[in-house]
C-alpha cells in the first residue's frame, strides 16, 4: 500500500495535469492568434520545438541515462545538442546573406538552454520522461511542431522571392529550414553509434582490431551508412518537401507583385498544417490513445457485464 506523501504526490499530479494542458492550449492558440499561420514562429513554439529536438536528440543515444553522465561527455552532448539545433539555420542565414539566428539576440540561445536544461535536468528527470512516456503530452509537442516547420516552409518561400531567387533555392533553404534539424540529429546519432560499438568491440578483444582495420571497416560502415541516409532523405526529406515547395511556390507565384501576406493562400496554409501536424507524428499518437481508450472501455465494460472484450486487432 502506498505511503500518505506518494498518495498525496499522485493527488497532486493528477490535479496538476488538466493545469498543465490548459496552459499549453492557452500559450498554442496564442501563438496561433499573434503569429497565425505566418512565416514566423513565436516565443512558445519555438521552445516547444526546442524540447521536441533535445528529447528526440537524447533518446537516439546509445547512453541515455544522464545521472552518471561525467562533465566531459555532458559537455560534448550540449555542444551536439546546440549544433543540431542552430547549425542548419545558420546555413539559411548564410545562404540569404544574413546574421545566423543564433548570434542575432540572446533570446534564441537562452531558450533553447532553458529547453536544454528542462529535458536533461529537471528533478527526478520528470520532464524528458514525461515526453517520452505520456501519448497526450506527445500528441501537444508533435502539434507545436507541425505548426513550427509548416511555418518554415512559408519563410522559405518568402526568403526566396525576397532575394529574387528561383525554386531550386526555395527548395535548398526548404530542406535545411524544415529537416536541417532531423538531418543532422541522424547524423550525430550515428557518430555515437559507430563510437558505442567501437567500445563494444575494444572490450571485447584485449588488443583490440589493427588501426588499418579499423579504419577500414569504418570507412565501409560509413560508406553503407551514407548510401542508407541518402536514400531515407530523397524519399522521406527531399520528394515530399519539393511537392509542398512547389505548391506554396505556385500559390505565391500569383501575390509577387502585392506581396505575400499572412492571409495569402489560407485554405493552403492550413492544408499544409494538418500535412506536418501528421507528418510530425502527432494524428499517430491521437490514434494510439483512441485505440488504447477503446480497449479500456471494452475491459470496463466486460467487467461489468460480465463478457469478453474484442481482441485488440478488432479495436477501431
């Protein structure tokens, strides 16, 4: 049986929740109202989309456990976490002959430390397992993140007329805008990999493999590797962003000389919003809580009633 300071503990969770959602749903619609469905990403989501980065950075580690992590590797872990986050952004800003985002104000860096420190320091680590573990809270996070790289394809669009580029480099700044992020996520990731089964390999073998051999094998793992991401990013980056660029682009095509607006294309615009809602995988997460609702009902009600459920393959 549980102590009164647990019972009291989950008490206070479970009147804390509905707190929670309701601030995040009041600070989205804020955010949805001031910036609409504009080009630009507000305080709020920008710092949804920092914790989404940092928690999807964390958990594709090999080590993620962080309370035995040593200054050094916690070191190393920011200074990726940072590149991951800014790296692409700044090849935009260099593309369009501007200051990197990350050097233009200390609000961008401050918040993306301050999502940092939620998802890797929060006590009892309660943050980064409550975006792990909890389908609702994934269902808001991967919404904010629709909503942000929707938006990053409309500023890519943007940038380009404003510089009077052409589509392809619409398209160039597209890719690095909206999956900059995923892209180099993936490719620290394998670093981490290849590092992790290097250390496997060594503790395995006293000597360990030749340096010839070694290098070689790392050189044929990268090589598989680099055919592998290629091809993931043509078929799930590179094809799908060109549709939808080329849609905005065709739909802006016609507003060039006015100017694009925020009220450009709407039923376009929110069109390409439920597209990356889904795409982020958030209608995933609304399905799978839909499907475990149905199931705790069907259990429910059996117990009730005193039959059996459906199995969980009959479940709608």
């Amino acid at each position: 049986m549980a102590s009164l300071p647990e019972r009291a503990g989950l008490a206070l969770r479970q009147e804390l929740a509905p707190l929670f959602f309701a601030v995040f749903i009041f600070l989205f619609l804020q955010d949805a109202v001031y910036n609409r469905l504009g080009s630009s990403n507000g305080k709020f989501i920008s710092l949804v989309d920092t914790c989404r980065s940092v928690a999807q950075y964390r958990s594709g580690l090999p080590d993620t456990i962080g309370a035995n992590f040593g200054a050094r590797r916690m070191l190393l872990i920011t200074f990726a976490s940072v590149l991951v986050k800014f790296a692409s952004s700044s090849l935009v800003s260099a593309l369009l002959g501007k200051v990197p985002i990350v050097f233009s104000g200390p609000r961008h860096i401050c918040f993306f430390f301050l999502g940092f420190a939620l998802m890797w320091f929060s006590p009892g680590d309660i943050a980064y397992r409550t975006m792990r573990s909890s389908r609702a809270v994934k269902l808001l996070v991967d919404m904010g993140g629709g909503l942000y790289k929707m938006r990053k394809v409309i500023f890519a669009v943007e940038a380009a007329t404003e510089v009077h580029g052409h589509f392809a480099f619409a398209l160039l700044v597209a890719v690095l805008a909206v999956d900059g992020t995923t892209l180099s996520r993936r490719a620290f990731h394998w670093v981490e990999g290849r590092q992790a089964e290097q250390a496997r390999r060594s503790a395995r073998r006293k000597g360990g493999a030749s340096g010839d051999k070694a290098l070689k094998r790392t050189l044929s793992d990268l090589y598989h590797a680099g055919g592998r991401g290629a091809k993931k990013t043509l078929l799930t980056t590179v094809l799908p962003l060109t549709v939808v660029t080329a849609l905005v682009w065709g739909a802006a095509s016609s507003e060039w000389i006015s100017g694009i607006t925020d009220d450009s294309f709407l039923g376009l615009r929110a069109a390409l919003l439920s597209l990356f809602i889904w795409r982020a995988g958030a209608l995933d997460e609304l399905a799978r809580i839909h499907r475990e609702s149905m199931a705790t009902g069907d259990q429910v009600d059996a117990i009730k009633g005193g039959y059996s459920p459906p199995s969980k393959n009959k479940v709608l």
